[in-house]
C-alpha cells in the first residue's frame, strides 16, 4: 500500500487497512494461538470482506 499501489489507495483506507491487520495480528499472538482451524478460517473470510 505504500509502494505499488499507494497512488490507488487514499490516506483513510490505508490507515482503516494497517489497523485492521494489526489487530488480527495481535489476536493471532495472544488469543489466537490455541484456536481452531474454523476459527482462523472465519477470521480469514472476515478480512476478505
């Protein structure tokens, strides 16, 4: 996003993007860890969207 495709993307989506992928970041170090294979296909289908 800050590179290739920075001139397609505009300030806000590229902050509401980094967030959200911090976020599933910081879940999948603590919360995550010892989940399902269910749970991280769910949580990958909520990214995609």
């Amino acid at each position: 996003l800050h590179d290739k495709y920075q001139e397609f993307v505009s300030d806000s989506e590229k902050e509401g993007f980094s967030a959200k992928l911090q976020e599933v970041e910081d879940w999948l170090y603590e919360d995550g860890e010892d989940e399902s294979k269910g749970v991280y296909v769910a949580k990958l289908e909520e990214l995609k969207k």
